[in-house]
DNA sequence: TGAAAATTATTAAATAATTCACAAATAATT
DNA sequence: AATTATTTGTGAATTATTTAATAATTTTCA
C-alpha cells in the first residue's frame, strides 16, 4: 500500500466518485473499459492503478462495483473514519459543514474553531461544537489528522499549531500564503488559480 | 510555447500567485531559491519551468518580479482578457460573481445564465448580466473559451451546447456526472474529492 | 579594474508515470 | 465439453517530468 503513486492517488477520488454514481443507479459489474469512458481516463491505466490495492477484478467479468467500493474504503481511508476539524467558522466554513453526504465521504468534521464562535452562522441542525480558537490544543480530537482551513487570515500561527499538535494534512481555502511545516501535505481549493490553470492551457493548446 | 508541459502548466498559477503577494509587499527582484521556499517547490524546477516562456533571468542576479508577472500575462493568459461566461446564478455562482479581484486575474465574467434569470440573488453593484439560459445561443460573447459551471443538475446538456459553442475549457462546481466532449478541457473544483484526496495520501503516507 | 561569489540556463542523467503487448483466466457459445 | 470471445493483470517499452551537474553570465567587493 505504501507505494502508490501520487499520480494514482489523486485518481482514486475520480473512480471513487464515478463508481457511487454507477452503484446508486443500480449497476453491479463493470469492465475498466466501461468505467474508462467515463471518466476520461485510459483503460489499461484504470487497470493498473487498480491493481495496486491487489487482485479483485475478474478476467472475462471486470469488476464488482460496491466490491471495489468497499475495498477504497478499507485500502485508503481507514473505513472514511477520519475525525476532521474546520477552522473558521463564517460563510465559507458554514457551508461545509452543512454539506449533507459528508459522512460517508472520508471521515467527519468532530469540530470546529473560530475567532469568535458565539457568531457561529450555521444551522443548529448541525450538530457540531464550535470552541473558540484559544481552545485547540484541548479540544482538538485524539488522533486528528486533518483539517480544513476557512480563515481570511492569520493562517501560518494556526497551521504551525496544528503541526504542533500532530495535523498532518490541511485542505486549504485561504488564499494567504503560509509556509509548509515538513512532513504536512497541503491541498489548496482555489477558484482562481484553478480558472488560471484552465485558461493558461486552453491558450497553450490554442497557439 | 506549444511545448508547455501540462505539469508545468499546473504550476504557473501557484508562481503567479505568489509573484503577486510578493510584489505588493514591494520586492523587486526575486531569486528563484527563495521563490522556492516560498512555494515549496525545487529551485531548479523553477527556472526550467520559467525558462520555458524565454529567458529572463540574469545569472548572479535573479528575476525582476513585475517583468515576470507581465510574462505571465503576455505568454499565457492573453493579457488576462479571457472573457468568460457562469452558468448557473444560485448562491455558489452568486459568490464567484462577486469575487472582488475578478478582472484582473485571468479575464472577466461577461454575462450570466440561470433557469430562473428573474431570481438573481446577487447584489445589483456587480454589473453582469443574466439571462435566461435559453438564450444562451444568443448571448455567448464572440469567442468566448471558458465557461464556469455552477448547477445543480443537466450539466451534460449544457456542456454539449457549449461544446458545439466553440468553449474549450470548463470549471466544473458540479458534482454531476457528464461526458467531456472531444477536446474540450474540464477542471473540478470539488471539496469533497479533494478532502478524499488528502486523506488518502495522508494514509497512505502512514502505512 | 579584476577576481571571487552568486545565480541562471541548459545538457545530461535519473526518476516517475503511462501505455503497449500479451499471457492467464473467465465467461459465453455451440 | 470444447471452442471462441472477453477481459484482467503485469512485465517491458515508452514517454513525461524532475533533478543533478555544470557552463555561462552578472554582480559584488577588494
């Protein structure tokens, strides 16, 4: 399990996604061909990064779609038990902990954090505690691995801290600019940068 | 520039960024070792990646940060006069329209197209229009590439007007499955998979 | 002004990721 | 039951990307 490529891991999302879709519309077996067109990506690479979590598809059959759902679960995400926080609780932050098929996603969001927590905006029919930011170190889940970033500032004091308390990836939505601690991992969700990215290659195909 | 790798392609935005914040702060001149720190990406890496658009570093002395910015926009981005369309005017397409540095980050936001154009929820100070998506055919500003992608549902229908539209690139907020059409370039913007991805990478980094 | 230090650009080497090609296994068909 | 069609899994080949090594250029400082 540990060498799996980046390359790969970032897809296991994509077929994740399209393999829930297939299940929830009723279908039990799929050939990685099928599953290629779908969601763009090659057939034989489908197949290859399959392969790394070991043996399950069947020559001649192809897969067994909620078999392969299964095994994502217990190969990568520790049965999606992840026990999440959010720091930063306004608009942005209030949306994501309203989403609604959180839960069986990769985990949970135990927690939040924020500046001023009595100004929580978010429904009460989220049942999530808001503790002010002063708080992290003592009500900060056992074992808490990853955190999801909605703060307009200050994040390089809140990041080191959490490197502190044993965080090792952060689901970025700030746009400030911190410094990675060694050893985390960081993914940025970024409207502009990814608008940038699209428009710098559809102009570099162009010409 | 054609031979503009697509890894490479992912990066500009980030230096961008970055080049960004560090000329408000009022740096001049920039090494490409301490862009790396700041970016947490190999130095060497850097020049590559810059000197693919030309040669405008100068050895013992390092990049001017306003000449690179200008690069940027002249090699890739059009002068960053990309005009874009949303589709879509719910409360995430409302927030993006009202994403305050807009213009000068890859292009602009032209016009609007919604199911229910009379329920525009967003504040009248955002001068953009909105009209019906049946009008879509009519509306579509002359060359328009890059349409924005914020609804619920019928996304495959869309995207195959657009397609046939002459758009070449989409950013996708939409959680449905659609088919890319050929040659056509798909960005997601999804928290959900990109929550997975980290934990994934983060587990498997465990093991 | 000249020598030493710094830094980019680029060729070559190393590493990573994808794709091909086909053996092995299963299912479908006669 | 035997034969043919499929379809996966994987070693080998290819392609893409990153990194190392170093030549070339500029700055800095005595």
């Amino acid at each position: 399990m540990t060498n799996i490529s980046k390359a790969t891991l970032q897809r296991y999302p994509i077929y994740l996604k399209a393999l829930r879709k297939l299940s929830a519309d009723g279908t039990k077996r799929v050939l990685s061909s099928e599953l290629s067109e779908y969601v763009n990506i090659k057939s034989t690479t489908i197949r290859r990064d399959f392969s790394l979590m070991g043996q399950f598809g069947k020559q001649g059959y192809g897969y067994d779609v909620d078999e392969l759902i299964n095994i994502f679960a217990r190969e990568l995400g520790e049965d999606y038990d992840e026990k999440m926080i959010l720091i930063g609780v306004g608009r942005l932050g209030t949306a994501i902990l309203n989403y609604n098929n959180w839960d069986y996603v990769a985990g949970e969001i135990v927690c939040a954090f924020d500046l001023q927590p009595e100004k929580r905006s978010h429904e009460p029919k989220v049942n999530v505690p808001v503790y002010h930011i002063d708080q992290l170190k003592e009500k900060i889940p056992p074992g808490c691995e990853i955190a999801i970033l909605c703060i307009p500032s200050g994040a390089q004091e809140i990041v080191d801290q959490l490197h502190e308390l044993g965080v090792k990836g952060i689901v970025n939505f700030t746009r400030e600019h911190f410094v990675l601690p060694e050893g985390m991992i960081k993914k940025d969700v970024d409207v502009v940068s990814t608008i940038q990215e699209l428009v710098f290659e559809v102009n570099s195909i162009n010409k």
